[in-house]
C-alpha cells in the first residue's frame, strides 16, 4: 500500500513540474517587483549616448521601422523560434476581423481547462469578445485565447487555419501557427523579424491598439466586476511606449514586443530568448536607447523628388525619339517609402533608356529609379513618360523639309 501510494505521489509531482515547464507563463509570477530600476536606466542611457552597440542577453532581436517596413537592426532576426504568448498578437487580429466586440461568449469546458497563464474564467460563463480580448492581451490569458478561438472559427484547429492564411496574406515566410495561445510546440513558430511585421499590421488596427496601450482596466465576467492589469513591464515606465505584448514558455525563454514613439520615429521592438523578465526588459530598453540615439527620421521623398529633377534637367531633352515629333517628358511612378529611419541619407541611382522609336505611349515605362541603403535595395520606382509622343506624319516631314530650305533648320556636314 505504501508502495502504491508513492508511486500515485511520484506520478503527482511529474504531471506538476511537467505543467510548471510547459505551460509557465511569466504572467503568473509577481508582477509588483520592480523589473528596471534607476540605476540601470541611467546606465542604459549612458551607453546608448556613447553611440556603442549595445550587448544583448536575448538569443533574437529585430529593431523594426513602422516608417518603411524594415528591420534597421538585429540579431538572428530570421531565424525561426518558438514565440510564447506574442503570438496572442495574431490571435488578436484575427477575432477583431472576424467577430463583433459586443457579442456575447459562452465558456466552453475546453478553454476553461486551458493550462499555463489564465484570465479564470470557468465553463458556462458569459463575457463578451472586447472583455475576452483583454483578459488575452492584458492578463495574456490561455483560457481567453482558446474561447476567443473556438468563438470565432468552431475550433483551435480551423483558428490555427485562419491565423495561417493571414501570414500569407502578410507575405511571412517563416511564421506557422498550431495555437492561439502560443504553447510549446514544434510547428509553432515565427521570427524575429516576422512577428514585428504582424505587430504592425495589429496597430494599425485601432482597436487592438487601444488594448495594448492599457494599463489597466475593468472587464465583467457574468456581469460581475474584474480589475485586470497589463503584463508589460515597460508600458508607463519607458518613454513613448505603447504597448504590446509579454511572453514565456520553456522552449521561448522571455519574450516581449515593444512599440515606442517619440517624435516622427516610430519602431517596434522585439526580443525572444532572454534569460530572465528583467534581461528582456534591460534588452528591450538598450535597443530602444540606441535606435533613438543612433537614427534619425529621413524625408525619402524630398530626396528622391530633388535627384530626379536635376537628373531630369540634364538628361530628360538627351532621349533621342526616332520619328517622333515631339520630345518626351518624365515622371515617377507612386513613391511608397515616403520617410525612413536611418543614420545615414540613401543613394540615389537613375537608371533610362537614351533612345526611343515613335510613336510612344503615355505612361510607358522606360528606367528606374533605386534607393539603397548600403548595398540594401529598398525601393525601386518606375520612371515613365508623361506626355505620348507621335510619329511622324507626311506633314511633319514636309514641315522639316520647308524648315531646312528656308534656312530655320540648318544640316551640319
């Protein structure tokens, strides 16, 4: 009997660390400690000014530009990894798509079980979606995501489907979703650079952005009261930063996406694989200093409309149009990347055409204009012509034949 009894205790105390490894969530510990004190931040500005590369404990990083969509810094930033519960970043997308705010949520038996970090909500409950999405980016609840889930598509199974049909409308490569809670698993995973461009997409979304710019507010389960705070560290203690989202598991180590604003310059931020709550925190603000520090927010247009006005200057009356009647002016096509981050201004190369045969149409295009960034392309526009340019007729020619008799047009030998 004694036997026994152990053994029941033993399989105890494994189902119990195995829970604590699999479903640990640092949503769960305690969240008055202090993360970053006075001290560090001062050592963190000071390191940021002296313009020295900051040393990060996070194993993947990505600075990412919300201005031109690109990762301006990193480490590893494409390379695949577990997320933890960042992924409840594209849980949120997909419901606010999807279902309306108001409706109404039954707790089923399955999300009530969910392991690892909870709102507590228990079968047969009834809570809307706004107060649902809450409790899942807020209190990064695993419960939450899974009735926010099972709301919306049926099953985790068909949610997992649509969150991975919205990565390839978002063009990731490198991104795959089998939760929408973001619990180890092998086929779920995203990276660095990747998970900063599905945070871009969610704030442009004004109501996912109001969510995590919150610090703390009150949700009702069974229209009953609940006070529920904000995981994220940095949002009120960091300036400019608007959110969005904490993480742990085992197999992710500290997670955190950061999204911070201070003037014109707008990045989003992303550590994964930190040690501890106050490394990723410490490596969130170093790359934060160091952007602010090191980048500043470049007019790409201006440049881009100068240059090619004084390339147009010297080259635009030099294409020669074989049998046309008239020159051919130019112009750009539509410029997406209108500002950028940066240290440095880009390069400017202008590529064209220097011979046409008439008749031309409007709007042909005939070269390109590249803007890089050392040996980085970041945008390639079309040049086109503005004007169509006919060919010659049996006037116009009769026309040029008059012009060189009467002397207007004179032949070179």
């Amino acid at each position: 009997m004694k036997k026994i009894k152990k053994i029941i205790i033993l399989v105890l105390l494994i189902v119990m660390v195995n829970n604590f490894f699999v479903y640990a969530d640092d949503e769960n510990e305690l969240l008055n400690e202090p993360i970053i004190e006075e001290n560090d931040k001062k050592e963190i500005e000071a390191a940021a000014s002296s313009n020295i590369k900051p040393t990060i404990n996070s194993r993947r990083y990505a600075i990412y530009d919300r201005l031109s969509g690109r990762c301006i810094y990193g480490k590893d930033e494409n390379k695949q990894t577990a997320m933890a519960s960042t992924t409840k970043i594209m849980t949120a997308i997909i419901v606010v798509e999807n279902c309306k705010l108001e409706d109404i949520v039954t707790i089923t038996a399955k999300a009530a079980g969910t392991g690892g970090s909870t709102l507590g909500i228990n079968k047969d409950d009834k809570i809307t979606v706004n107060d649902l999405l809450y409790g899942l980016m807020l209190r990064s609840g695993n419960d939450a995501a899974v009735a926010l889930a099972i709301h919306t598509a049926g099953s985790v199974e068909e949610f997992a489907n649509m969150m991975n049909q919205k990565a390839k409308q978002l063009n990731l490569k490198n991104t795959h979703f089998v939760t929408p809670h973001g619990l180890d698993n092998e086929e779920h995973y995203t990276t660095a650079y990747e998970l900063a461009k599905i945070t871009d997409y969610a704030l442009k979304n004004k109501t996912i952005a109001k969510i995590v710019a919150t610090k703390s507010t009150t949700i009702y389960i069974n229209e009953m009261p609940r006070q529920i705070n904000n995981t994220n560290e940095l949002l009120g203690n960091v300036e400019g930063v608007y959110g969005v989202k904490t993480g742990f598991t085992n197999n992710a180590g500290r997670c955190l996406v950061t999204s911070v604003k201070r003037g014109d310059m707008d990045l989003i931020v992303v550590v994964l694989g930190a040690d501890t709550r106050k490394d990723r925190a410490k490596d969130s603000m170093k790359l934060i200093e160091y952007a602010f520090k090191k980048y500043r927010v470049i007019n790409v247009e201006e440049i881009i409309n100068k240059e090619f006005e004084l390339w147009k200057q010297i080259n635009e009356n030099r294409i020669y149009i074989d049998k046309g009647t008239t020159n051919v002016e130019l112009e750009l096509e539509d410029i997406k990347i209108k500002k950028l981050t940066e240290e440095n201004e880009p390069k400017i190369e202008i590529n064209a055409v220097s011979n046409l045969v008439a008749p031309v149409e409007k709007e042909k295009r005939i070269g390109t204009l590249t803007v890089k960034i050392g040996n980085e392309i970041i945008e390639e526009i079309e040049i086109k012509t503005k004007n169509e340019v006919n060919k010659r007729g049996i006037i116009e020619y009769f026309n040029i034949i008059s012009k060189i008799y009467s002397g207007k047009i004179k032949i070179l030998n």
